[in-house]
C-alpha cells in the first residue's frame, strides 16, 4: 500500500484501534475465568453451608450475615436490612462507568429434606402454624454461593472495570406470608435500583433437569406474569327442595367456570403469548339440601405479555359479571397481581448473547420455550433492561425425566455447575462495562 491516502490512512488507524480494545477485552475475560475456576473450593463451601443452615422468606437473618462479612472482607460498601434481610454490596472499579448489578435470592422453602446428603438440612420451624422443615429445595442456596464468587472475582480485577457494580442478595423470593410485600418488590420500592442508579440487571437460577454445563434463555416473555383472582358470586339461599326462591350461587358459578376456559382457548391469540387460567378452589355450602346465599372460587392467571394479562383480567370480570347478571346474581371480582412477566430486554439480550456464548461454548447456549412458573426477578427488569437465564444443574449422564423436581423433598443440583455460573456472572459484569 504504497499510495494510501490520508483517507485511506484514517480508516487503517480505525481498524487498528479496535483489535487493540478487543485484545485487552480478552484479557480480562482469560483473567476472570482462571480466577472462576480457582473459587469453586469456596464456593462448594459457602454452598453446603448455607443449605445446611436454609432460613426461610424474610428470616434469612444467618445467611445475610454470612454475606455481609464476606462482602466488607473484599472491601466493598455494603448496605444490611434491606427489604428486611437483603444485604447489598457495591463494588466500584477502578474507572468511571455505568453501573450493573448481579441479583441472587437467598431463601429456602418449607419442606423435609430427603436427599440424603452429609450437609442435608435438619432445620425445623412451623409455616402457617404447621410444623415443618425448612430446605433449601429451589437451589437458592446455589445462587448466593455463586454471587460471593463472582463478588470475589470482580474484586480482584476491579481496577480494570470502568463502572461499579452492585450485589444483590435479595430474601423472600417464594413470596411473603398473606399480605406482607417483600423480595424483590420490596427490594425495588427501598430503592436498590438507585443512588447509584442500576444501567441493567443479570441473574440465573440454576436448573435441576438442565445437563451441567448447558445455558438456557428466552428473549422477551422467558417466566410467566403471576396473578392470583377470586370470583365471589352473591346470590339468595333457599331450601334445596325449593330452587325456584334461591338465586342459585352453586349453579352460577360452574357457569362462570366452564366459561373461563374459553378466554385461554377462543378469546386469546395463542400464535403470539401462552396463556393459563386455573381455578384452583371452589367454595360453597355447609349441607347437601341448603342452597347456599354465595359461593366462591380462587385461581391463577399466567401470561408472557401486560397486553395479554390485562385482556385476560378483563376478559374474567366480564364473563363473571355477565353470567351473574344473567343468572339475577352479583359477582365480585378480584384479582391480585403477584408478580410481572419476567422479560429479557431484547437489545441487552442479543447484545449479552456473544457473552453467554464465549462462556458456555456457542452449542452449550439453548434458547428456550416460555416457562410457565414466575420469578419476582420480573420487578427489576419493570424498572431497568435485565436479562435472566437459567444454569444447568443436573449431573452429567442424569434423566432428566427422573431427577427430583424443584420444591420437591428429594431437590438436588450437582456442584461442578459452579464455575461456570460464577464466570458467567462474572463475564456479564466485565463486557457490559467494557462495552463488549
Ligand atoms: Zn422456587
Ligand atoms: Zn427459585
């Protein structure tokens, strides 16, 4: 290239610079992969020790203090009580930046451990006024344990991290007692997402029927909207023999049941977002020749889209309130949103993917289908671009057809699916930051 023109000159410069960028980019991604690696000793140990001792929603008073001293040992500034049990840690680099935070949750669940394993929980308590165990049975465990490996690595690269990050270990992610707010919605309304104000949110929960070694996303809708609805039909009680002076509930509300299943099935566009209605209770009458004055039945509403939770919402009060109506009843509606659709901000996710890809190997990231459960990590990604996918947990060679279920007594996850959650975790944080 003998006669470059200062034209052509500028474009080369271009070019150079950006290999430049990139090859330091990749030295910091080798760096946190060796350093992964070299935690999973700790990690393993934090882990068993947190099942062994598992707390339940809000009561995670133990385990916060355990995350708390491990986070003020790297130097971070760290924040306790928030949302009551949560504990945040805020990790600044050694450059000016944006800010990205790293969710895990942190409660077990009211259930007898049966695994049979050395660090197995014995820990008992009572839930609702029922003795129970108490068991670490959705991996939460893992997560935390996780988390502090990551904190751990970012920690000894931060002065090559142009932002800050933040850690957030979140209680009570199963839900709170009957009317109390708390997890991530609490987390949310406590302002964890402010001063410094989060950029984007990443997070996993780790998968007992997905093969160590695999990541699996959904762009978009990935976890279901929660709501839970009652349906209360007031009508007049009458003797059974006489149904002609009742304004028959019992019969109004099978009404009303057998048309809520047209709104999934005709009232939906089912090419664009799954969609359930569930009525799980139905309440009504003491004695089999007494027609009730009202009966009552409960359910649950889940949906990929706001658009299709709310036409599904409306769709349940008109068909209540019609077929009431038409009957000479009145029905009472309620429905209460529990959790939003867990969505994948689309730009962060294609933009994150490369990341997921170095990590795991290209053939080792799965994209997904809707998963019909919820996750209240939904209230993070309402307020800022948050990706949440899921880290295979399941021993290499299991079925995973047979291997025991989240919330199940028998729950178990294997532990060389460690190093690869906390690189990953750890990976996201740095490409963000850099820019990658
Ligand atoms: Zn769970
Ligand atoms: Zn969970």
């Amino acid at each position: 290239m003998k006669h470059a023109t200062p034209l052509l000159l500028a474009g080369l410069g271009l070019a150079l610079a950006a290999p430049a960028a990139h090859a330091q980019n990749t030295a910091l991604n080798a760096r946190i992969a060796t350093l992964a690696a070299a935690e999973q000793a700790k990690v393993v140990a934090w882990r068993r020790d947190i099942h062994e001792h598992p707390e339940l929603g809000n009561e995670e008073t133990r385990t916060a203090q355990l995350i708390a001293a491990q986070l003020k040992s790297l130097g971070l500034e760290v924040q306790t009580g928030v949302a009551r049990t949560g504990v945040v840690g805020i990790l600044k680099g050694g450059k000016p930046g944006r800010v990205v935070a790293l969710r895990a949750d942190m409660d077990g669940l009211p259930l007898t451990e049966t695994t049979g394993l050395a660090f197995a929980s014995t820990v008992k308590t009572t839930y609702l006024g029922q003795p129970v165990g108490v068991m670490h049975a959705c991996g939460h465990d893992t997560h935390v344990a996780m988390l502090l490996g990551a904190a751990e690595v970012l920690s000894q690269v931060k002065k090559d991290l142009p932002g800050t990050v933040k850690f957030i270990f979140q209680p009570a992610e199963e839900g709170s007692l009957p009317g109390v707010v708390g997890g991530a919605k609490l987390m949310v309304q406590e302002g964890v997402l402010t001063n410094p104000k989060v950029d984007a949110i990443f997070g996993l929960h780790i998968e007992a029927g997905t093969p160590v070694g695999q990541l699996t996303y959904r762009p978009r809708g990935e976890m279901a909207s929660s709501d839970r609805f009652t349906v209360k039909v007031l009508g007049r009680g009458a003797h059974g023999a006489k149904p002609w002076a009742s304004v028959d509930p019992v019969v109004t509300l099978a009404e009303i049941i057998t048309s809520l299943q047209t709104i999934v099935s005709r009232q939906i566009d089912l090419t664009q977002d799954a969609a359930v209605v569930t009525v799980g209770t139905v309440q009504a009458g003491v004695r089999y020749n007494v027609i009730p004055p009202d009966a009552t039945l409960s359910g649950t509403i889940r949906a990929f889209s706001p658009k299709t939770q709310e036409q599904i919402w409306a769709a349940i009060k008109r068909t209540a309130n019609g077929i009431a109506a038409a009957n000479g009843a009145t029905a009472e509606v309620t429905i209460e949103p529990y959790v939003p659709v867990t969505y994948n901000d689309p730009d962060l996710t294609a933009r994150m993917l490369p990341t997921l890809q170095r990590t795991a190997g290209v053939a080792n990231v799965v994209e997904i289908k809707a998963v019909t459960g919820a996750e209240d990590y939904a209230y993070y990604q309402e307020k800022v671009p948050g990706l949440f996918f899921f880290l295979g947990g399941m021993a290499p060679g299991a079925n995973p057809a047979t291997v025991a279920d989240h919330h199940t007594a028998g729950f178990r996850v294997d532990e060389s699916a460690f190093p690869l959650g906390v690189k990953t975790l750890a990976t996201l944080v740095a490409d963000y930051l850099t820019g990658k």
